[in-house]
C-alpha cells in the first residue's frame, strides 16, 4: 500500500453519494484519472486489504433478524465445523477466537425464525450446541479504522 | 416477494438488494450499471438507494476494510458483566470511547455466559489493545463484576449480510 491506497482506504470508508459520477470528486481529490482509482480499489479487493466495497445493509432494517452466536469446537473437528457453518448464507461473518468458545458467527436472515432455523441446522449438522447471544441494545456502531503508514 | 407487511420496501428495492450485496461495480457511473442490469433507469436505482439511505436500510456506500491488513492485528471482543440496571448509561459511555467500534447490549445464558455488555477493541498489538480494555474497566469502576478478552485468531468468513435470491 502506498500513500494513494491509504488515502482511498480511509476515504472510501466514508462513503460515497448516490449519484451519477459518485467517484469523479474523490478521484479529483486523491489527483489521480478515475480509471486508476478504480484499478485500485479493484487491487485492494483482490488482495484481501479491502473486504467489499458496496452499499452497508441493514438488516434489521430490513425486517430482517440478526443475531450473535458461539460454539465450542474441539480443535480436530474445528475446520470440518467451519466449513458446515459458513455454507449457510445466512452466516455473514465467521470469526475464529482464542477462548473455549472458540467461533463466533453472525446470523443475518429476513424474518426471526430464520435465524433460529439456521442454528437448529447449525448443532444438527455440526453435533455441537450453539449459544444464541442476539444484539438487546446498540449502544455504538462505527466500523471504520484509519489506514496508517 | 415475501417482505413483511410494515416492511418498507417492494420487489424493486429488493431487486437492487440482491443485484449491489455482492459490491458495486467500479465504473464510471456505477448506479446505471446496476440499472441496466435490471431493466431500470439510472434515476431510478438512484432514487431508491437514496430512500433506503434515507430509512436507515443502507448504512452506507462504502469500502469495509480487512482490519488485520490496516495493521490492526489484535481485535478483541471485551466482554463484561455489568448490573443490568445500569448497563445502558454505561453501554452509551463505553460505545462512545473513541477506539470501540461497536458496543452491544446481549444476552446472559446462565451458567455457560455471563456476560452482557460486549465492546470490540482494535490495536495494532494485544498490548495496546489490553491498555485499552484497563480503560474501559476505569471507566466501569464498581459496575465491572468480571470481564474477558476474546481475540480473533482468524477470519473464517466475512461476505456481510446476504438476502436469499429466492
């Protein structure tokens, strides 16, 4: 990363408009053509430094149910569990972490029972009881972090 | 279509859903690429995605980094056990320190979690992150009962919300 791709990490973070050439002022700000601004943002992607660059659904919003849940796996059957976890759609996001609950997923689906579908799929598939921690209260919710040299 | 009756959007808004959750394409004039895809005009699709900003559907169009490749190699999830009848005034003022990036309200699930407030924390190492988490325990004083630490290890998948082409 160069300091152009600092500069289009944090600026595109931000956000851009809906409107017709919604990267024309940003590729005039950062001085360089629009094609290379896309060029490198579709590098960033390619190369894991960006995850996705798009609108930021909300789906609770969108009548949508969301929640929080953890499984303890032993670590010899932790990637077959994996990959049974992350092949529902529904699960958006899969982290591994360093605790005896050691994966914890989000669940996003259209309607409430469809979250509680997907985990009663989740412990038959994968024989381990998932623990159902849905948000009560959003206190705070900013995602973006500065790219720094 | 099978949106919910108070659900605010119809089969367009959802077409737009499904046709922009995998990205917007890099182009010029991004909005009528997503419109001629589907049969719409640009204006439209503009319209719409401004409405569903306007509702709070869409939070943003913007990049999601990967917070590991900023350099932001130690992300903890503080966990803590607060009495709940003062966890949201201290939910508001740990959600407002300036390094935690999302802070919720959850769930006990007695014996096996106790735990009801949670506050993502990242760092560039555990080290700064843990100087972090001291803080929000400064911050909580008597309120703070127990806490944990859960560093990721690895991402196992991160696509962000899907809707189900049905």
């Amino acid at each position: 990363m160069d300091s152009i791709d600092r500069a289009i990490v944090n600026r595109l973070q931000d956000g851009i408009e809906i409107c017709e050439r919604p990267f024309a002022p940003i590729s005039h700000s950062l001085g360089i053509p629009e094609a290379e601004l896309a060029s490198r943002v579709e590098r960033l992607l390619a190369d894991g430094t960006l995850s996705r660059f798009g609108p930021m659904y909300n789906a609770s919003e969108l009548g949508g149910a969301f929640t929080l849940a953890a499984m303890s796996i032993p670590a010899g059957d932790f990637e077959r569990s994996a990959d049974l976890v992350n092949a529902h759609p529904e699960v958006a996001h899969n982290y591994e972490r360093d605790h005896a609950l050691n994966m914890w997923f989000v669940v996003a689906a259209e309607r409430p029972e469809g979250v509680a579908n997907v985990i009663r799929e989740i412990e038959r598939e994968t024989g381990y009881a998932v623990l159902d921690l849905p948000k009560l209260t959003e206190y705070f919710l900013d995602l973006r972090l500065p790219a720094q040299p | 279509m099978n949106a919910r009756s108070d659900a605010p959007l119809d089969a367009a808004d959802r077409a737009i859903i499904l046709a922009t959750q995998d990205g917007l394409p890099l182009v010029p004039r991004p909005y009528h690429a997503v419109a001629s895809g589907l049969g719409m005009p640009g204006e439209e699709v503009m319209a719409r995605m401004q409405r569903m900003r306007a509702l709070g559907v869409i939070r943003r169009i913007a990049a999601v980094p990967n917070h590991y490749r900023l350099g932001y190699r130690a992300n903890g999830m503080s966990v803590w056990d607060v009495p709940d009848d003062r966890i949201d005034a201290l939910g508001e003022r740990v959600g407002a320190l300036s390094f935690v990036s999302h802070c919720y309200r959850r769930p006990r699930v007695l014996p096996a979690w106790r735990y009801n407030l949670f506050a993502m924390v990242h760092g560039a190492t555990r080290a700064e992150v843990e100087a972090r988490v001291s803080e929000i325990a400064a911050l909580l004083g008597d309120a703070h009962r127990a806490h944990e630490v859960l560093y990721s290890k690895r991402i196992l998948k991160k696509t962000g919300m899907r809707l189900r082409r049905t």
